[in-house]
C-alpha cells in the first residue's frame, strides 16, 4: 500500500496544495527555505492517518476556521480514501474504498494499516540504547523482558556470592595441612583430667598414708595385723597402680598444656569450616553463571531464529549490535542502513517512510535510501531545505511552487 495523492488545505503552514504521486517513484523530496510549509506536508500525512494522538494542538492554519486533508492510498485490493477535517470544535475521520462504501470504524481500519508511522529512520540514531532495543524488540516480536530480569536477578544474587567467598579467610598449604591433621582429632576435656588428676592424688596420699601405718611400732603391729594384711594387698596395687599409671607430674602438665591442644583442634576446624564454606560459594557462584548462561543462550538462539530488518543485526542488554558492533560505534552510512530497514519493517502494510531532517543527508546518503525504497518497494517522504528551487516538490509560502 502507497500513498498516491494528497491534497491538504489550511494545514499548520499550509495554504492549500495537491500532489498527484507516481507509485514507482521511491524517494519523494519536500524542499524549499525554512518556514515555507514543508514540514506541514508532511505533518498532513501523519495527521491524516494518525488521528488525535498524531495532531498538534493548533493543526489549523492561522487565521482560518477549517483544515482539510484528503490522502488516497492504493493497494493490492483498492484504494482507501482518507478524509481528515479539523474545526475548532475537533476532527473528523472518514475512510472510504474504491466503491465508495464507507467503513463504520476508519481510525481502527488506519491504525491495522499504518503500524509504526511515526518511526523515523533518523530518530532511531537519537534514541539512547535502551529505547533502540525496545524499537527493534517490539517490531521483531521478540520482547526479552522476562529473562532479562531473570539475568539481572541472578548476575546481582551472583555478584553477593562472589563478595561473601572473596570475604572468607584463605589459608596457605601449611595451613590446610594443619588442619587436615588436627581437625580430626577431638578436644580433651580439662574437667575430666582434673577429675582424673584428683582421683591419683588421692591413690597416692592413701599409698603414703598405708606405708607410715606399715611403718608403726611393734606394740601397734598386731592390732594392725588384720589391716597390714589388708594394706600389704592395697599396697601391692598401688604400686602397679603407680607402674602402669601416668605420673602424676606428666599428668599436671598435660591439664596445662591441654587449652593450647584445644586451641589448636578449634582452629583447625575452623579451618575446615572456611574452606567448606569457600568451596560452597564457589560451587554456587557456578551454578548461577550455569543459569546465566542458558538464558543468554536461549535469548541467542530465539535471536537466530528471529527474522531481522537486515542481516547482522541483534542486541543484548547493552544495545543494538551490528555485525557485533555496537551501533553508536559502526560508520554513519551502515546506521542509516540499520536505521531505514528498521523502519521499512514497522511499516509492512502501509509502505511508506517518513524522514524529517533531510538536510543531514548528503548525496550519498540520499543515494543509500533511495536504493534502499526501490529494493523494498518503498516510498520515503524526505523533508530537505535548499534553496536553489531545483530539487524536489518545492514548497514556498504555503504552497507548492515547483515539482522537478
């Protein structure tokens, strides 16, 4: 579907003008000074097709009552005319078909047919990243919000585990070593060595005690016979007692040496506890660069699959790529090239473009999009300022002075 004629009369700038449109003709030039009305040209097409969202607040011509535009559209099936009136009182919408008939909901029958009119190829270079990759996702069909989020979610999750593990202690080889040797062993107990201390002084001091009374007098010694007998058989265990026991000076060392042994269990289970601890975060921060990377990879594979404005182009968080690049990093002329298949995709039905700042575009890009139209069958709208009245529809004081 393209645009074939267009009369707008008391438009914005716009006295009244009528363009009759060749349909294999591509690049349409709106030229002339500055304030002579092309822009309003332009503005006559969107008004038409885009309704009340599309118009400014004063679309009338100053010092008059009425605007009227009438844009005719062929397609395959037909043409569509488009009537637009604005009043003081607000706008008028119909659209007829070739027969005449017309239809009883025509600003629903133009959104289906217009689809992204007011995308500009070189508004699209103005957009930050974000809004570039929000353009492209919404005209590919692919919106990556969800796994976006996901990612972000899990990269912030990550990057906590990544600050917890570097916030654990490290430990040389001589440390692990250590730790591989004493954590294994169990602390002893000072209480139970002091219990088992007091038990063989009391042994002992009943030893001593036995051998003064063995010691007695003669007169002593038969009453005591009975308990000598007694004590001789303590006794006698006693001493095996005092063999095979630890010493009592070893054993009260050992209660004093017990707390450094302790100490030493304590740290090398300490040692133990951290390096577990270090290898757990390490195992999940790989569990969650794992997840991270199946959603990159599932966001890669449904760009593979996605058919894109022009082959090269993708985008991740950051942008829009080309070839790889970044798209604020490739050449000028390969972002116009972006830029015109991205807006030639958004606009399948009705195929036309709009481009506002003409006067940017050199010869050589102006050659880009019109090689561009043509290869899509597209009609590209290009408002210029010049001059010279040589190039173009030249529009001067409202109205159309001259068509090269």
């Amino acid at each position: 579907m393209k645009i074939i004629e267009l009369k707008s009369s008391n438009i914005k700038r716009l006295k009244a003008i009528e363009l009759h449109i060749d349909e294999k003709q591509n690049l349409i030039l709106i030229t002339g000074k500055n304030a002579q009305g092309k822009s309003s040209v332009l503005d006559s097409i969107w008004y038409a097709l885009g309704g009340k969202k599309a118009a400014q607040d004063k679309p009338i011509r100053d010092g008059e009552e009425k605007g009227e535009i009438e844009l005719t559209l062929k397609s395959e099936k037909g043409n569509y005319v488009v009537k637009r009136t604005f009043t003081d009182k607000g706008s008028y919408l119909s659209v007829s078909n070739t027969e005449g008939a017309k239809y009883s909901n025509p600003q629903e029958l133009l959104d289906y047919i217009v689809g992204s009119l007011s995308f500009d190829p070189l508004e699209f270079s103005r957009m930050d990243a974000k809004k570039q990759v929000a353009e492209l996702t919404k005209i590919v069909g692919l919106d990556f919000t969800d796994l976006d989020n996901k990612k972000k979610e899990l990269t912030e999750e990550r990057l906590l585990v990544g600050r917890e593990q570097k916030s654990l202690a490290t430990f040389s080889d001589e440390d692990v070593k250590f730790s591989e040797e004493y954590s294994k062993k169990n602390e002893v107990s000072v209480s139970e060595l002091s219990a088992k201390l007091e038990k063989e002084t009391n042994i002992h001091r009943d030893y001593e005690t036995a051998i003064k009374k063995i010691s007695l007098n003669d007169t002593e010694i038969a009453e005591m016979k009975a308990r000598i007998t007694m004590l001789e058989d303590e006794s006698a265990k006693l001493r095996k007692i005092k063999d095979t026991e630890e010493d009592l000076d070893k054993l009260r060392s050992s209660i004093s040496d017990v707390d450094g042994e302790n100490n030493k269990i304590r740290k090398a289970k300490d040692i133990v506890s951290s390096i577990a601890k270090f290898k757990e975060k390490g195992v999940e921060y790989h569990n969650l660069t794992e997840e991270i990377k199946k959603i990159d990879a599932e966001k890669t594979n449904k760009l593979a699959k996605a058919k894109m404005p022009i082959e090269g182009l993708s985008w991740n968080e950051e942008g829009v790529l080309y070839n790889g690049i970044p798209y604020n990093q490739i050449s000028s002329a390969e972002q116009l090239r972006v830029s015109m298949a991205i807006a030639m995709s958004s606009n399948p039905k009705l195929r036309m473009i709009q481009i506002r700042d003409g006067s940017l575009l050199d010869k050589d890009n102006l050659k880009v999009i019109d090689e561009m139209t043509k290869g899509k069958d597209f009609q590209a709208f290009v408002e210029k300022v010049d001059d010279s009245g040589k190039i173009g529809i030249v529009i001067e004081d409202g109205e159309i002075k001259k068509i090269n």
